[in-house]
C-alpha cells in the first residue's frame, strides 16, 4: 500500500480546531476523526457531452481513459488520492496534462478539451450534469465504487450550540445524506 498519504487541509483544519466540521470526499480513516455522517459517493469520470468515451459501453476501465488528457486533483485531495490509490492497484501511472485542486477549472478544462478528470459521484459537477453540457461515466474498479463523502468533526471535541446545529442541518437537508 501506499505509506504516508498526505492529509487535506480541510482534514488537517478539523484535526486541529481550526475548523470545528468539514465536508470531505473519502477521507482516510483517523483516531482523531469522527465520522458524523457518510455517504456512497462512487468516484465518476467526468467528460464532456458527446465526448467518445461516452459511446462506450461501461463502466469504464483505467487503460480506456489514458489516451486522453487528463486533468487531476492534487493528490492530499480525496478524489487524488483515491486516484492514487487506483493507479497502484492497476498497475499504471497517470500522466496530467492539468492539475488543479480548483473543481470549477477541471470542470472548465472538461468542457473545453477533449480532456477527462475524475470526480467524487458527479455532486460537484450537478448543475453541469443536469444541464447535459457534463457527462459522468462509471468506471468499473471496486475502489471507485466504495467511495464516500463524510461529514466530520473532530472526536471528542465538544462543539457549541451553533456548531451542533449546523451539523444537524447539514445532516437533515443536504441530499446526499438523506437519499435513502
């Protein structure tokens, strides 16, 4: 496996109390996190309508998508690590054309090329999906599919009325966390 994993600075901000929750695509397990709540969000490949990739029958594999360019995450990200993650277990090692920890500029670098980027289950491309100017295809390793999008804070630290309320609402009315 893959030792030393960088921390995401949302991560990092929760450990530390500078922030008191945080919202994060499969972060790695820790003693000082405590996962509030969590939800099935398979890792996506996002490219643009009409793209070839969407005549294919999926779900994808990783060698159908490395003949095109390649926008990435840094990798202290959850979707970069997860990235990661998958090119150790296939065998392969991914060559960017765009890095950015910036969603709007791999969407953007999506829209405009005949790019691809990897996305957490399409929630932060929604808009563009639903407006069909973004496709999100499924890719076929188990890895991609385990995915999650958690809500965290940090164990045993206690929290302020006004903390524990946004926690609740975010629990109660964010969808990906009631889409049973």
């Amino acid at each position: 496996m893959l030792d030393a994993l960088p921390v995401s600075e949302l991560v990092r901000a929760v450990m530390d109390d500078t922030a008191h929750i945080g919202l994060a695509y499969n972060p790695q397990s820790d003693a000082q996190l405590q996962f509030v709540a969590s939800a099935a969000a398979p890792m996506k490949l996002l490219v643009r309508a009409g793209h070839p990739l969407t005549k294919l029958p999926g779900p994808l594999h990783l060698r159908q998508i490395m003949e095109f360019p390649l926008g990435l995450m840094p990798p202290d990200y959850g979707v970069g690590r997860l990235v990661e993650l998958l090119e150790y277990a296939e065998h392969v090692k991914l060559h960017p054309t765009f890095r950015s920890n910036s969603v709007a500029g791999l969407k953007r670098f999506v829209r405009s090329t005949n790019g691809v980027t990897f996305i957490g289950a399409g929630l932060a491309a929604a808009p563009e999906i639903k407006a069909r100017h973004l496709v999100a295809l499924d890719l076929s390793h188990p890895l991609c599919k385990t995915a999650q999008v958690r809500l965290i804070a940090r164990q045993g630290r206690p929290l302020s009325v006004a903390a524990s309320q946004l926690l609740l609402e975010i629990k109660r009315n964010f969808s990906v966390f009631n889409a049973r």
